[in-house]
C-alpha cells in the first residue's frame, strides 16, 4: 500500500504518519479483509489509522463474524450489509468458500529461511509471510528482509534483492551471511563498501541520519551528520569509524552543508547556524586581533536573514564561493562568499516548497577559475539547475510525481554527477554529461544522500547509513 501511494513505511504506524501531511484526495478499498493473513490487531490499527485521515476515504470489507468486526466499531463506519438483496443480484447464493484457500499460494511453505540464494529468488511474499510467522531470526536475514521489506517485494534480479538485503544486514548477523549476500549480489549495478544499521556496535551506527554532507578542510575525507537529537557527528569516509563530533547541536537539523575551509553551515527551523569542526585550528595572537569581525559565511547568514524575513529557509547549500538557501515560496536565493556587496539574487524554482539544494564548482579552463552551479528539488517533484548571475534552464533536470527529500552533485573525473532522492524511496544516480541514469530503492526513506569525488553514493535513512559504488 505504501508503494501505491508513493511513500515509505514499514509499519501501520509510519503508513499514517507519512499520508497525514499528503494534500492528496484518495479512497483505498480494503476487500477480504477477513482472509488477511496476519495479525488481526495489526489489521484493526491501520484501518482506524487511515479512517481517522480527513482525505483519506475507506471502504473495508469484512464478515460480522470475524474478530475485526467489533473492533473497526470505534471508526464510527457506516455499514453496508452485502448480504441484502440491493447489493446481491445473484439468482443463488454464493457458494461459501474457505477464506484461506484463495490465498493458499502465500501460505505454502517458504523456501529455506536461512539460505539467502533461496530467500532472494523466491516469491517475496512468501519470504515475507515466513519471516513474519518466524520466531528465531534465521541468523540476522529476518531483522534485515523486514528492515527493507518494501523494496524486496519489487520485481527485480536475485542480485539486486541481495544487495538490498546486504545494506540492511547488522554485525550481529551470522557472520557466513554478508560474504554469500556479497556474492550473490556481483550481477547488481551496485557494489556495497560498507553499511551500519540500527544496533551495530562495531562500528557504531551514528543513529538515524536527518542530514548529511561531505566535510572538507581539517574534516577532509569525513562524513558529516546530524541525528534525530541534532547532534553533529562526523565519521570516516572509508569505514564509518566514528572521528569526532561538533561543539553544538543543532535540533531538527534540515540540511547541512561544509565550505572549504571546514566551516559548517546547519539550518534548521530556527535558520542558519556557522560553527568550526573541533579540529579546525584557531587564530591567535595578532591575525586574530586585526580579524575580529564576523567571517564571510557569517555576514552572508545575516544577508539572508534580512532577505527570508517573509519566508522560511528549507534547504541550504555551498562552495568555496557561494552560500545559497532554498525557501518555502520556491524560490532560492544565492550570494557570493567574497562580494563586498553582499547582492543577493533570487530566482523561483519550483511550485511549492524548495526541499533540498546541491551546489558544485565547475572549473571553467585551465586558469583555476570556477563557476557555481546549483541544483534544487522541490515539493513538485522537480529539479531545476541554475548558475546564479543566469537565466535557469527552462526544463527541469529530471521530474517525478513525488517530492525530492535530498540531492548532492559533485564534479568528478567522469563528469558532473547528480544523485537525487525522492519520498516513494527511490534514488536516481546521474551522469549529467552522457544523461545516463541509474535507479536505487533501497526500502527506506532517505533523508540525505552524498555523491563523493570518486564517485560513490552516500545513503543516510532512519535506521541505515551505507555507501555503494556503482560498478
């Protein structure tokens, strides 16, 4: 269902938490809801759940002598008796049938849950439906199918569903798994450096990510992210081995972006924050006497918060050059790092909120000299590029019927590459100079992605943070 409505989910719970802000009119019909296989409270939540959603419409079928019937009575339904004349034209009446028979082929035995050849070629719901009726977790591959069930159940290559189930695999895992999923997984478009999950001790998982960014300066081949307390962490780019942490949280970090320098730049509802990685070596003594005043990034912030005053800032990115900040009326405002004028110029984008930016440096010969290049991804599903002092392309980078969640773009010896991820989960990987593309779904939403010199994908989610190079 969550696929259907283009959004992410692994529980009743997230399924109504993630269509309560959806402006979207839909009605979901719910036949044989008696013949379900599963547990029946698990059932009754999601469907009062979504009956308390104001743009969400119901229609549920079920028997009045199934257990759920009395327990959908708090939903205040209105009940249509099927069995009454008006709504049956049948001459005879219907043959009964066992409500499990129709579904007897998703009840049939699994295939053997601890083989990950077995679990990732066989009918996933059938995998699903055992690992949901398991009691032991068949050596780590239950907690890992469940993690990312959403994306399992695709139709896809065994290869691709090996690499998804890799991603999600924690180290307390049978150790004999990683290396068959890893194996298994060499058809993929993807290979898997390294992944941590919820639970991992060795190293530890750095918590749900919010945001995510490349560092740069003394944090130079390190990882930036924030977690769901806003605390700034940073981590090595090779192995995740956890490398220091930033002086000040910043709760309800939205986006995060680092200068050259080192300096990083956080926004959250409150607005943008500058602060120095710990290991950044101050000024001291006369450079920092005759230098007292607020930095570049600083001044810029101040700019911006004269210009936002009537709008909220939503996304925010940099380069040694420019600071740019997305807003809520779509529009993105851009400001040069070393203007003495502090000229803000602004051009609206997108329909709807600005949701993440991405900004590069594109070397312009061979005299050093750049220009700055910005993408934006919007709540209309859009990404636009714009080189700030021009006009911006007309059509849209790329556009999906879903709201852009993250974005990164770097310069790379292959070329300019884009990643893009959207709220249904998917993820596009972009060759912007040949127009290739390349589509991730990793079955959990992401709330940041990173696209590194050599190429390689950074994904950061709730419960996973992994990085992949395409092969």
């Amino acid at each position: 269902m969550a696929s259907q409505l283009g959004v992410t989910a692994r529980t009743q719970g997230d399924l109504v938490s993630a269509l309560k802000p959806d402006p979207r009119r839909t009605v979901i019909v719910l036949p044989d809801l008696h013949a379900g296989i599963g547990d029946p409270a698990g059932f009754a939540e999601l469907v009062i759940g979504l009956a308390g959603l104001r743009q969400v419409r119901l229609v549920v079928e079920v028997r009045e002598s199934d257990p759920l019937f009395p327990v959908l009575q708090p939903a205040a339904p209105a009940v249509m008796d099927l069995n009454e004349r008006q709504w049956n034209d049948l001459p005879q009446q219907e043959p009964k049938l066992n409500d499990r028979d129709r579904f007897q082929e998703y009840v049939s035995p699994a295939p053997d849950l601890d083989v990950p050849a077995a679990v990732c070629s066989a009918d996933p719901i059938r995998v699903t439906a055992g690992y949901e009726a398991a009691e032991t977790d068949h050596g780590g591959l239950r907690t890992a199918w469940l993690r990312v069930g959403q994306a399992l159940l695709q139709d896809q290559p065994s290869a691709d569903r090996a690499l998804l189930l890799r991603t999600a695999l924690g180290d307390t895992a049978d150790p004999r798994i990683a290396p068959q999923l890893a194996d298994l997984a060499a058809g993929s478009e993807w290979e898997l450096l390294w992944s941590r999950v919820s639970g991992d001790i060795t190293p530890p998982w750095p918590g749900p990510v919010s945001a995510l960014a490349l560092g740069a300066g003394p944090v130079e081949g390190q990882v930036l992210l924030s977690d769901h307390l806003g605390v700034l962490r940073t981590v090595d780019l090779a192995n995740t081995m956890p490398t220091g942490r930033l002086a000040e949280p910043v709760k309800d970090t939205i986006a995060l972006s680092v200068l050259s320098e080192g300096t990083v730049v956080a926004l959250n509802y409150e607005g943008l924050q500058a602060q120095m990685p710990y290991q950044t070596v101050r000024a001291s003594g006369l450079t920092a006497l005759l230098d007292d005043g607020p930095a570049p990034v600083e001044q810029a912030i101040e700019v911006f918060d004269t210009t936002l005053s009537g709008s909220s800032a939503t996304a925010v990115a940099a380069t040694a050059e420019c600071l740019a900040v997305g807003a809520a009326d779509g529009s993105v405002h851009a400001i040069g790092l070393s203007t003495p004028d502090r000229t803000v110029l602004t051009q609206r984008l997108h329909r709807g909120s600005v949701n993440s930016l991405a900004a590069v440096a594109l070397p312009l010969g061979s005299n050093r000299a750049t220009a700055v290049l910005l993408y934006s991804g919007g709540a209309d599903g859009c990404v636009r590029a714009w080189a700030p002092g021009h006009e911006p392309q007309e059509a849209p980078v790329t556009e999906r019927p879903y709201p852009v969640t993250a974005l990164s773009a770097a310069h790379t010896t292959d070329g300019l590459l884009l990643a893009i991820a959207w709220g249904d989960g998917l993820i596009g990987y972009h060759r912007v100079d040949s127009g290739a593309a390349a589509l991730l779904g990793p079955g959990l939403r992401a709330n940041g992605v990173l696209v590194t010199a050599n190429g390689d994908l950074v994904v950061g989610t709730n419960e996973a943070v992994f990085r992949l190079t395409p092969r």
